[in-house]
C-alpha cells in the first residue's frame, strides 16, 4: 500500500479509534457535568488519532508475523489505545494553555481553555492523563503493568514533560541542531515510539522487538515533527487545525531555526527514511504491515 492510498484504511480506524473513545468516556461514571464536558471537547473533537492508529496496527502487524500469536483481543487493544489518546489529547490542552504556547485553536476548535476556562481546562487535562494510565492498565492484563511504565516513561520528566520544559527553556534562545533534536526527540519521538512499542509487546513481540519499535518510532517522531515545523512556516490555520506560525513568532526551538529550511528538509527526511526502513525490517511486508508501513511514510510526508 502505497502512503497515497492510506486514506480509506485510515478513515475507518479513526472512525473506531473515535467511537470508542466516546463510548468508554460515556461508560466512566461520576464525572463532574463541567468537567465531563471540557473532557469531551478536547477528546472527541477530531484529530488524526495517529498514536491509537500506530498501537493498533503494530499490534495487528506484529501478532500477524509466524511465530506469533494471532488475534490478539480487538478489544484490549482498542481500549489500550484509547488510553493512548487521551495521554495525547491531555498534552494538547495544557500546551494550548497561556503559561505553554497560549493557543486559541486546536484540532480546528476553540482550545479547552477557550471553550470552558482556564482552570477547567487544567482539569480536564489532569483528569485526562490519569484515566489514561487507568484505561492502559485494564485493557492489558497481564501485561499492564510493562505496558503502563512504557507509556509513562514516555510522558513523564525524561520524556514529554521534560521535552515541554527544555521547549520553554529554549524561547528566544539561540540553540543549536543537537539541542533542538533532543527536544524533539522528548516532547514528539517518545509518545510516537510508546504507540509502536506498546503495539509490539500487545502483538507478542520479544523484548528485542519492542526496543527495535521504539528505536523506529524515534525516527519517525523526529521526522513528523520537522514536518510540523515545516507546515507552521508554510501552512494553513484551515489545514493544520491550529495557528499557523506561531513558533516561528515566539521563538520556539525548531529544525528550521537551527539548521534552515534546505537542510530541515533534508533532516526530516532522513529521519523518516531511516525510521521506515527500521520498521519494515521488523514487520516485514505482509499484507497485515502495509498499511502500518503506509502510515508511517504519511508521518513526514504529511501536508497538515
């Protein structure tokens, strides 16, 4: 499958990947009206659903490979990525906040703190991230407790979090190509490389495996954020979903900042290739890999 041809397969995942996310959300009781809603609007409103869609198709890929076991539960694995989601979207909303990136637009919406308010939107982040972790831990059984310390290094002070925190450090600031890939590297390329890894040790994959998913997801994280940087210099509110140029405006660390855009292109695709060409020698090229390999060339090929 060609990553020209990836839309159709992509369009019905995003369509379970949100059916079920607002079925699992719906199922969880005692949730505060206000806060329930903040939830929902950040959640449920749109989005690529890349890291739910990586899980699920790694996972698919992996389990599919001989030697393996096939048909891993659908549904563990759905609920797993939900988890993953709302990790996401957790991120998003505090990103958008006025202490982050002060955005007003996310996903093509009003961003949680524009929609509800300030503190509600905090809330809903936090609540987010720790119903997360909850869905991660009952969907995976025996397994949940690997797959939550996977996910949470991933998001926590030596992944995401700290990745934010070397991104606010770095406004304004003068870093150079190493210093922007590292936080590329945390805030971008560890969520993106959990969904591969996490989908892996779902599908039964060895310990040399996960690490060699996680090694691709690396690449191809770096890869899809290059292609953000490149998309915020040239794209479009309409198309992206967000404001257009505002890193650029605040100074944010980005590849183009540090090496220019010739060569920020040239990164980007280098990481994309080598991250690609990882992830094919471990799947392989079955039909159950073509459209996990597809997604991964959209990654940094990617027009919004």
């Amino acid at each position: 499958m060609a990553w020209v041809d990836l839309q159709p397969a992509w369009e019905r995942a995003r369509a379970q990947v949100a059916d079920a996310l607002a079925s699992h959300l719906q199922a969880e009781g005692g949730i505060p009206e206000r806060l329930r809603a903040a939830m929902a609007h950040s959640l449920l409103g749109g989005g690529k659903r890349l890291r739910p869609i990586l899980l699920l198709w790694t996972m698919r890929a992996v389990a599919r490979i001989p030697g393996r076991p096939a048909d891993p539960a659908r549904e563990s694995a759905m609920m797993a990525a939900c988890g993953l989601e709302c990790l996401h979207t957790y991120s998003l909303i505090h990103d958008d906040l006025p202490a982050m990136d002060d955005d007003d637009l996310r996903r093509g919406r009003p961003s949680c703190h524009v929609a509800f308010d300030e503190a509600t939107a905090i809330l809903a982040g936090d609540a987010l991230q720790a119903l997360g972790f909850q869905w991660l831990a009952e969907a995976s059984g025996p397994l949940a407790g690997r797959l939550v310390a996977l996910v949470a290094a991933a998001v926590g002070p030596s992944g995401m979090a700290g990745g934010q925190q070397l991104d606010l450090d770095g406004e304004g600031e003068d870093l150079d190509a190493e210093a922007v890939e590292r936080i590329h590297e945390l805030k971008t390329g560890r969520l993106l490389a959990a969904a591969l890894a996490a989908g892996g040790l779902l599908g039964g994959g060895n310990d040399v495996m996960v690490a060699g998913l996680a090694e691709a997801g690396i690449h191809l994280g770096l890869a899809f954020q290059g292609a953000d940087d490149l998309l915020d210099l040239h794209g479009q509110a309409a198309a992206l979903g967000k404001t257009p140029g505002k890193d650029s405006a605040s100074g944010k660390a980005t590849v183009i900042r540090s090496r220019g855009e010739a060569a920020a292109r040239e990164w980007t695709e280098h990481h994309g290739r080598c991250g690609l060409e990882l992830l094919r020698s471990l799947v392989g090229e079955t039909d159950d890999a073509a459209s996990l390999l597809a997604l991964g060339e959209f990654l940094w090929r990617r027009e919004s």
